[in-house]
C-alpha cells in the first residue's frame, strides 16, 4: 500500500457525461498510480480506458461535463485555471498518443516537435531546448541526429521513441501511456514496453500504462484495473489478478487471450457486445454476457469490495466468493 505523499495520480469518483448520452461513459471511477509504479488499465474497445487517462489532462470531448476528483500530485486537474493546467501538461504529466504518426506535423522537424512546449511554455531558449531534446532522445536510444530528420524518414518504432522522449522533456512525475505499442509489429512493441519500463525507474515517474493487451499488461504492471462499460470490475496486484481472476469479465478477458501453449482451435471469445450509451443500466453491467450471472445480477449494481484475505484486491461482483475457484479454472481453459 501506498502512502498519500507517495500517490503521484489519485482518481476518485470520477463520472463523465456526454450529450446524448444515457448513462455516464465513467461512473465513479477510483485509481492510483504511486510513485516509480506502473499501473496497467485494461478493457475491450469502448471501455472507457482512453477517456479515463485522457480526463487526467482534461483532454475531453466537447460538451462533456465531469464529477469527482483527479489530483495529481495533490492538485485537482478539474478545479486548474488555464494557466495552472498548461503547466501540468509541460511539466507534471505528459501523454504518450497510440498514433504516433496522427501526434507529429509531418511538415516539421523533430526538433522542432519536442522543443516547442518548453520555449513557449517554459521560457526555455533554444539551445537549451535543443540540448535536452538531443538528451532525451539519447535517453530512448536514438541519436542527436534525429534532431534535423522529419517524422517521414523515421519508423514506426522510431517515431514512437520520438513520443516518449517528448513525454519526458518536462521532466513528468506521470506519464500516460495511451494504447503505445498498437500500431507497432510484436518485436517493436517489446522494445518499447521495455524501455518505458527502463525509463520509469530511472526517472522515478509514475505510468499509466492502457491497453487491451492482457500479456503486454501483465509484463510491465505492478497493478491493473480491469475496465468495462465505464466501470473497474476487478483491480489488485497484477500477478495476483491473472494468476486468479476474482470477476467473470477478467476470466473471460484471460481465456480469450492468445497463448502459445493453448490447443489449436478458434480463440475463445466474450459472447455478445458491450452496452450502448444509449441505454440505461441497472445491475451489473456484465450480467447480460456472463455465464454465472443470476436475476440479483440485473437487478442491483454489485460493489467494490475486499477479496476475502486479499484486501489491496477489489472486485465488483455479487458471486466472486464462491466463483473464486471456478473462475481461476476457466481462465486457463477454452
């Protein structure tokens, strides 16, 4: 467990609403990320994950309207002033995009790219910039001379160095990692799981690490919080979690994901699809999906609650207890 003064992002009771929208896209989401502490954010597509790190620097859809807090270093984001809040994006968190190729003008120099922030944000000069870019890019394994090249002569791979080096040109004590290694092939995404992890101890920062990946999760996370339909079924110690999923929804995720040593055959998959925002939900959200649900699923919205002799384990789930060895069968097995 963490100490207040060690938490770098505290998350609590976060709601987001959109227009048109039945139900919120996050209904009262809670999460830590602590010092030198990677902690992994989980979920099918539609989840709520990318808005989740993404309210982190208010980077929000129009329109939306939010509830809670997000401290950051002890500051609520939601209650900055412009000021205030550009500040936090220069210097105290910083967010690593999915694209890098949609997050870099392809008509300017990488220099340019990274040193912009800091001159305009941080009076910075120039040639300090500029030295701590070529510092920077050092840091993730490519050279000065990338300085004067444009996103077009680099790789995919190289590209997303470029990102990370730019997450860490005002020194964050955060970084956001939305979906980094997605449009990358599985040797680069290695590279570059590894290296975020190298340079999370080197420069003490925290890192919010989001991905649909459960094997890339589970590599590079000390927890995780498991995501679904605006909501965290299931967080604790990420071994602990894969090792014995205590919610149906982190089984389900397990069992369909792809590993070397599983039977030939079709993946297995989550039957059926996530919820629309244009509906209403009473229960729990997975009840229409799950094997095991029963009517008190559809009928009243399970709690976090404490795993029985795990107590840094919360899972939200009416049947979780006696489920427990069924759903740890399940996960290793179509």
């Amino acid at each position: 467990m963490t100490t207040p003064a060690e938490t770098t992002l505290d998350m609590r009771g976060l709601r987001l609403h959109l227009p048109g929208a039945a139900r919120p896209v996050l209904a009262g989401i809670d999460l830590t990320v602590a010092e030198r502490e990677t902690v992994a954010l989980v979920g099918e597509s539609g989840s709520g994950k990318s808005l989740t790190s993404r309210s982190v620097l208010r980077l929000l859809p129009p329109g939306a309207t939010t509830e809670g807090v997000i401290a950051v270093q002890g500051e609520d984001v939601l209650a900055m002033n412009a000021k205030r809040l550009r500040r936090l994006r220069t210097h105290t968190a910083a967010m690593i995009f999915q694209d890098p190729r949609a997050a870099i003008n392809p008509l300017r120099r990488v220099r340019d790219f990274l040193t912009e922030s800091l001159r305009l944000n941080a009076d910075l000069s120039d040639d300090t910039a500029t030295e701590r870019a070529a510092r920077m890019l050092d840091a993730v394994g490519l050279g000065e001379r990338v300085l004067g090249q444009y996103p077009g002569q680099l790789s995919g791979g190289m590209l997303q160095r470029v990102m990370i080096a730019s997450a860490l040109m005002g020194d964050p004590a955060l970084i956001l990692a939305d979906e980094p290694t997605t449009a990358l092939d599985v040797t680069t995404q290695a590279e570059v799981v590894g290296l975020l992890d190298d340079l999370r101890e080197r420069f003490g920062t925290g890192l919010l690490f989001v991905t649909h990946d459960l094997g890339l999760a589970a590599a590079i996370s000390d927890r995780v919080y498991v995501m679904y339909a605006g909501r965290i079924a299931e967080t604790g110690p990420a071994q602990a979690m894969f090792e014995r999923p205590r919610h149906p929804y982190t089984a389900a995720l397990l069992r369909s994901t792809p590993r070397l040593a599983t039977p030939q055959g079709r993946l297995a998959a989550i039957k059926g699809q996530p919820p629309s925002l244009r509906e209403e939900l009473t229960g729990c959200p997975f009840a229409a999906r799950c094997a095991f649900a029963t009517p008190v699923c559809t009928e009243e919205l399970p709690p976090h609650v404490p795993v029985r002799s795990e107590p840094t384990r919360l899972v939200a789930c009416h049947h979780s207890d006696e489920l427990a060895d069924q759903l740890a069968e399940s996960a290793l097995h179509d």
